[in-house]
C-alpha cells in the first residue's frame, strides 16, 4: 500500500535532495501575492532557538465538484529562522494518473529588495524511491525550488491540483515539525452533500459554515520536534479527518471503520480466485504434511520465500492487491499481493484467511482514532480450523464471531509461522471482512519469545587474558534481525561480522578461534551463534591485584534519554524482550576473590534488570536478565527510565577483584 | 575535573583543534548557525566518552579564523564513570576514548586504508578525588610506537588528584591491506590500555555499597 500521505513519504525526503541539484530560476518583477505580504509583518507562533522556520500561514481550499472530481487549492508561506529552514524552499507536489496539478508558484519574499518568483515552468519532475524495496508506481512529483531560501527571509507558495479520488476523504495535517501561526481548511460541497469531521490528536474546532461550505482554522499549534523512539508522528500530530457524502448516500466515503473495511473488501473481489498452477502448488506443498498447522506453515514458508517482494503500484494498484494468479506466476508482489496470495493458497485448503491491513508502527493507529487511510501495510488473519493447538501458533485473537484467528505477516521473511513480528504486536489493524471492517488489537507476545540467552564458559590466565566458548540462542525479532543481516552472505569471512561487532562491542582486544551459525535457514528453529575467543589483556592488573569485568559481552544500557531536553513524548520499545547472560569465568591458580560488585534488582514494571556475581570455587558466576515489559514508558516515567539505564550502564562496568591466594 | 562520591566525573574541558582538525571544521559548519554550530561540538565530545555524558559548550570559540585554533570549552559531566569493585572504586585510565573503540573490529580487510588526513590527539586531565579517598592503585604507563601510528597514556597519582595523560598519532594517509592485521593489533593495544583501571580506596565515611 502507499504511504499514508504520498507527500510526506520518505520516497520524497529523497527525492527532494535530489533537486537541489537544480538550479532555481528567479523572475525580476514577480511579486509576490498579497496573502504573502499579508503575513510578512505578523506575530510569528511561539518559537525557541531551535526552531528552524514558522510556518506563517497556510490554507487549504477543497472543492468537491462531484464524486469523481475535487479541486485542492493549497498556499502556504514560511518564515526561515535557521539554515536548516531551507529546506522550505523545496515545494514537492504528488501527481500521477489520477491527480493533475493545474498549476504551481512559488515567490520568497526577501527581507531586503525584490521578491522572486519561480512558476510552473521552473519545476522538474521526478520518481519517487523506495529505500530498501523496489516499486514502481505511475505516481511522480512535480518539484519546484524557490530562491533565495534563506534565514530571514519568507517563502510561500500556491498549488491547485484536481484529482479523481477513490474514496471520498481528506486529511488536514496542520501540525508539523515547526510552529504554525494560522492554518486554515475549507471544504465546498456540492448541493445536498454532507461531510462528517473528526479531529486526531487535537480538540476539536467547530467550523464557520455557509451553505456549502465549511471553513476551519486553527493557530499557533506549536511544533512536533522530533525525540528518539517516540510514537508514530500520526500516532500524535494535530490532523483532521473529514469525509464527504454525497446526496442520497455513502459512496466511498469512510464514516466508520465498519465503511472502511467495505470498501477494501470490494477492492479485494476476484483477485483470490485460484488456478490451476495454484491448486497444483497447494497440492505439491501440502501433500506430505500432516496435520493442518503443518499444511498452514508450508503454504505460508512459499509465500514468504518464494514470492519476492516488489510492489507495483499503479493507480488504484496502490491500495488493491493484484489477482492471486498473476501474484503467482510472476513469483512477484507486494504486501498485500502475498496475503491474497497465501489466502487464496489456505483456501484451497478449506481454510478462510481475511485480510488485515495496518500502520508498521504501533500507535499511528488507535481505538481514538477516526476512520481514514492510515495504514501502509497488509497481512492476513488466518480463520484456525478446530483443532489446531500446535505451540507454536501464538499470534491468536479469539474473536466473537470469527472464531480463533491467527495473524500473519507473509511479507516477513523471517518471522516463524504462529508469530508475530515486533512492530505488529499490540499493533492495531483493520480486520476485513465481507461484512466490513473491525478495527483489532494483534496480540502481544510474551517477553521471552525475543530473547537472546546466551551462555560463556571462559577462563582466565595470570597475564589477564580470557579464552573459551559462547553459545547464543536467539528467539524472535533478535533472530529475523540477525537472519536479515545475513541473508546475502556467502563467504564465512562475512558470516562471521555480526559476531565480530558484538566482541568488539565489549572486548578491547579479541582474536577468534572458532565461530559457527545455527539454523540460519530453519526460520522455525531459534537462530544461534556458537563461537570461541581469546581476549588478551581482558583483565587488568592493579598491583598484586587483578581486576575482572564479569559483564563479559552484550550492552543493554542506553544513553537515549542523556539529554537536557525534557522530554515530551512517551518512549516506545519495539517489542516486548527478554535477554540473559550467563557467564561462568575460572579464575587462575593461585588467585582467589577478593572482592565482588554487589548484585542488582531494578524493577521498574515497564522493564526489569538483575544480575548477580557469585563465586563457586575457583569460578566467578555472572548471571543477569534484562526484559521489557510494557511496550510505552510515559513521559512520566522517562526519569525512572533513565536511572534504570544508569543503573544497567553502572553494572555492565562493575568489577570483580581477585588477589593471590594466602 | 571532578570525581564524586557517587562515582560522576564533572569539571570543565577545553578541546584545541589545531590545523587541519579546526579547518575541517570550519569548513563542515561553515553555512550553521550558532546554536548548530554549539550541537556540533558537543555531540563531538559526546562521541569521544564512551558511556553517556552531558555536554554544554561554555564558550563562543572562533568560527572564522583560520591561522588559529579552534578553541571550545565545555562543561562536562559524565554520570557514574567510577565504578564499584565491593569496597574499592575503579576508573579507567582513558576517558576520551570512544572513537577508537570500535576501529577495525573485524578480522579480515579487503580494501587500502584510508586516512583523510594525519592527526594527533593528546588528552591531558586532571581529576580531583572526593576528601578522603586515596589512590591504591595506577596502571603502568604504556607506549607503543609503532612507526606510523604511535599511542601512549600514563596514570599518575598525584596530591588529592589523578594526572591522566593519553596520545595517540596516526600519521599516514593510506596503508596497504597487508598491513591491516598490524594495525588492527595497534588500535587492540590502544583500547587496551584505554582500559586500563585506577584503583580508588573510598574513605570509610563515604564508602559506597
């Protein structure tokens, strides 16, 4: 599926520093228009030093001719404070097929001599990207570049584009990364038609209305800046929803999730019809397998392995899946191509599956959410037939009329058939169904089925260097993570880098002397690192003393919250997690422990950290568990999550002390 | 600098970028402003700490000129940098150390190395200790001159306060990959004894745990 809002996708952060390759052409003598100037000498929003550029004044002008024709006019005018504010001066427009621009300006306003002005003709043209997939789309940009973009100074523009929707919504996203003075939206209607608003992250405003029309506006609605692992920016970015009727009745327009899911699921009929090679496929795959978890898992294993991920996105092909047959003979297709896919592939089996589709990042969506196209993803809710009670299915919702479903990402390469990866847990998606839409919570998983456990056997000579075996375990996304990392090595030099990177993450110096991989193909199976080291110099020596870290490898503290910013939005975790360490270090002869670091018990309910050292005999026993518990730590909790990362840090360094034996 | 009972490193540092170090980056902030020129530095002497520290630049060093150092003061506090050992406080003997932690970690090189241009860093540091606590213990000093990259750090225990003393020089622009083993086995070293512990003795009053 597309971005969720085409204009704002990374495809054109890209592409927008593409075209600063071309040149902006000025025009002596262009003005610019009065609602720039208008401005020019207004207020700004309130801003600190930071603050790249104020946006002055925007507007949005919707004209709704019929149900297959809207007008958009859109002016908006910058004030840039700070160099980085340039990046105003690039005005980047989404057409394609069903969107025609009409037309596009842009003037900047100097703070001293004569305003400039760049017209339809100074724009370029370019694709959009996709960072780490392919995809080809007719979808394309029109980029125009306003000179003199400049810390001081004020740029604006003006753009009208006329587009033959598929449904019958619009966004108004008026909170940004900088501070908006004014921000105002109209909506036209045609005679007897209606509109229905709802407001996202932001109380609502009641419009001036007049006939047909209705005119919003909102003012200084501060800046959105961004924090690390904060939520979604449409998880809590000020917008307004707004779906149009037309006279006599709903067409494509998504009052409710209920709409919503209707109208997908009309986009979804006669793409899940079978074929005969598919049928054959089904046949091929399943006929071996035994019980129905096992069928299941097959059919999903070729889905995932043998379909490549490329998304072809033409027109409506951005939100409708290609037909299950084509999906399979090209061995192609995107997310939602491979979910009608394996749903056609379990239907043969008898199998219902439905599809779901979702935002891949929890919190854009939620249960306050009003129903609009927030999603950028589609996977399957797979109908479990009775019976089924294999262990490994643990992605379940049981539903009241459904039944018991099992969610599925096919698109995941890596992710164990039952699972779920991180980013869809607890996530909420649309559940389609021929009966209409159901907004659902996927299930979270429990903590330890993302985990890491590994275990050391070492020892230590007199001249401090530490040798001996680790194995590691790895579950979840710690495994599809490392999976990914190495899904394009072939040369054992290579395999061996991520194993490389976690030593040098805690070793000063270390020398591998053996190293092998577990399960890197058996995606069912937890992935493994078995490996040997030498690690010169690993304990120091400190007079007759000797001085051992415990905390051999593996980081789980974070300086993410070592700011003097306040912070302002909730921490998000990734997905829940449990990690263990187990390290049992033979200290050498004639040296027995002096002194041990104390244990530590840090229970914050979000996340948890122990660990302890104790001796037994000549061996030193680290042990330590880190788990994530809770996926969101509030704003008001980021204090108790930042002492719990000073207190995993402080650990990670603590020493043991060993002296010569008596 | 300052070390606390509870183990946080804290006092002023002053950084001189000499030559080409102050040039390049002149040169990198020369379109920024102000407050994105003082992000700058202090997320440079964040980089150099390897465990989370915080940064305030104190100063208004010289972005314009350019047959002078470029001089940035901060202050700077590094929470937690003394660790516990039961009843002994440890501290290694580098603090700005972080660059070069995680230099040709792996085993196997394919391509030249390639250095933008030689340097030198020297660090020199003061620490006061807390009223009370005394020095058990200061690692040997190190050197290791190995023709074209040379490092040396040195712990002394002087009156109420640790001397710190660390120099590392990289002086080649590029090597041949036959040489990466030898200069994997130099950064080792480097880290190594970058990791080298000073051993505190709390007073009794103070003694943590």
């Amino acid at each position: 599926m597309p971005a969720t809002n085409p204009a704002r996708s990374l495809a054109v952060l890209a592409m927008v520093a593409g075209a600063f390759a071309f040149p902006a052409r000025a025009h002596a003598g262009g003005d610019a228009p009065a609602w720039m100037h208008a401005v020019v000498n207004a207020p700004p929003p309130n801003y600190d030093e930071k603050t790249d550029a104020v946006l002055l004044y925007s507007e949005t002008n919707v004209t709704v001719v019929s149900a297959d024709k809207i007008k958009t006019q859109v002016r908006e005018a910058y004030k840039i404070l700070r160099p980085r504010g340039r990046e105003h001066g690039v005005v980047s427009v989404y057409f394609g097929r069903d969107r025609k621009i009409k037309t596009i300006h842009g003037w900047c306003i100097p703070a001293q001599g004569r305003d400039y002005e760049v017209k339809d003709k100074d724009a370029i043209e370019v694709s959009p990207g996709m960072e780490g997939a392919d995809l080809i789309t007719d979808a394309k940009y029109r980029v125009l570049r306003i000179p003199a973009a400049d810390p001081g100074n004020i740029v604006g523009y003006e753009y009208e584009f006329e587009e033959q929707p598929f449904f019958l919504q619009d966004t108004w996203r008026f909170q940004e990364t900088d501070p908006v003075r004014e921000s105002h939206y109209s909506l036209q209607l045609p005679p007897g038609w209606e509109y229905k608003a709802s407001w996202m992250n932001h109380a609502e405003v009641k419009p001036a209305e007049s006939g047909n029309l209705a005119q919003w506006a909102v003012n200084n609605v501060p800046g959105l800046r961004e924090e690390p692992e904060m939520p979604p920016r449409d998880g809590v970015a000020g917008a307004m929803v707004v779906t149009f009727f037309p006279a006599g009745g709903a067409l494509n327009g998504f009052a409710t999730w209920n709409d919503m899911g209707k109208w997908y699921n009309s986009l979804l009929n006669g793409r899940m019809e079978s074929s005969p090679a598919i049928k054959q496929q089904v046949s091929a795959l399943t006929a071996s397998q035994g019980a129905p978890f096992l069928k299941m898992q097959a059919l999903a294993q070729f889905v995932q392995r043998d379909i490549r991920y490329v998304a072809i996105e033409l027109g409506i092909g951005g939100w409708q899946p290609h037909p299950a047959p084509e999906v399979f003979s090209h061995r192609y297709g995107d997310c939602k191509d491979k979910a009608t896919l394996l749903r056609t592939m379990l239907n043969e089996l008898g199998i219902d599956a439905y599809h779901v589709v979702i935002y891949t990042e929890r919190g854009a969506i939620t249960p306050q959410t009003p129903a609009h196209h927030g999603f950028n993803h589609a996977i399957l809710a797979i109908k479990l037939p009775d019976g089924v009670n294999d262990p490994r299915v643990v992605a379940t919702l049981q539903h009241p009329k459904l039944g018991r479903l099992l969610f599925f990402d096919p698109t995941n390469e890596f992710i164990p058939f039952g699972q779920l990866p991180g980013y869809l847990q607890a996530n909420y998606g649309l559940l389609v169904t021929p009966q209409g839409g159901e907004l659902v919570q996927l299930p979270q998983q429990p903590s330890i089925m993302n985990s890491i456990q590994r275990t050391a056997k070492l020892s230590l000579d007199p001249n401090g260097k530490l040798k001996g075996e680790v194995q590691e375990r790895r579950l979840g996304e710690r495994a599809s993570a490392e999976r990914w990392r190495l899904r394009t090595t072939t040369k054992d030099s290579d395999r061996i880098k991520p194993i490389e990177d976690l030593l040098g993450g805690s070793l000063a110096s270390f020398y591998i002397t053996s190293a092998s991989l577990v399960n890197l193909q058996q995606t069912e199976q937890p992935f493994g690192f078995n490996y040997s080291f030498e690690s010169p110099n690993y304990a120091k020596n400190a007079g007759d003393l000797i001085l051992v870290r415990p905390r051999v490898l593996g980081q789980k503290g974070s300086g993410l919250l070592e700011t003097k910013e306040p912070r302002l939005f909730p921490i998000e975790f990734e997905e829940p997690a449990q990690d263990s360490d187990t390290f049992e270090i033979t200290i050498p002869p004639g040296y027995v422990v002096d002194d041990l670091p104390p244990p530590v018990d840090a229970d914050y309910g979000f996340a948890s950290y122990h660990s302890k050292t104790v001796v037994r005999g000549n061996i030193v026993d680290y042990t330590r568990t880190f788990e994530v518990k809770e996926l969101s730590v509030p704003v008001a909790k980021a204090d108790d999550l930042r002492k719990f990362y000073r207190i995993i840090a402080s650990d990670e360094r603590n020493t043991v002390v060993l002296k010569p034996a008596p | 600098m300052r070390l606390t009972e509870t183990g946080d490193l804290e006092g002023k540092v002053t950084v001189t970028y000499t030559g080409l170090e102050g040039m390049y980056q002149r040169l990198d902030e020369r379109h920024a402003d102000d407050v994105e020129k003082k992000k700058f530095l202090e997320e440079r002497v964040k980089r150099q700490v390897p465990v989370a520290a915080e940064v305030e630049l104190v100063n208004q060093p010289d972005w314009t000129g350019s047959e002078t150092p470029l001089v940035a003061e901060y202050d700077l506090k590094i929470p937690g940098w003394a660790v516990n050992a039961g009843r002994r406080v440890v501290l290694p003997a580098g603090v700005f150390t972080a660059v070069e932690k995680h230099i040709f970690e792996h085993a196997n090189r394919v391509h030249p190395i390639y250095f933008k241009y030689p340097y030198q860093n020297e660090d020199d540091i003061r620490i006061e200790l807390p009223a009370g606590w005394t020095v058990s213990s200061v690692p040997p000093a190190h050197v290791q001159d190995s023709h074209v990259v040379a490092y040396s750090i040195q712990a002394e225990n002087g009156k109420d306060a640790l001397h710190l003393s660390r120099k590392l020089t990289v002086d080649f622009l590029i090597l041949e990959p036959k040489y990466y083993p030898a200069l994997r086995n130099f950064f080792q070293v480097v880290r190594s004894g970058d990791e080298e512990q000073i051993v505190l003795q709390p007073g009794v009053a103070s003694a943590r745990n």
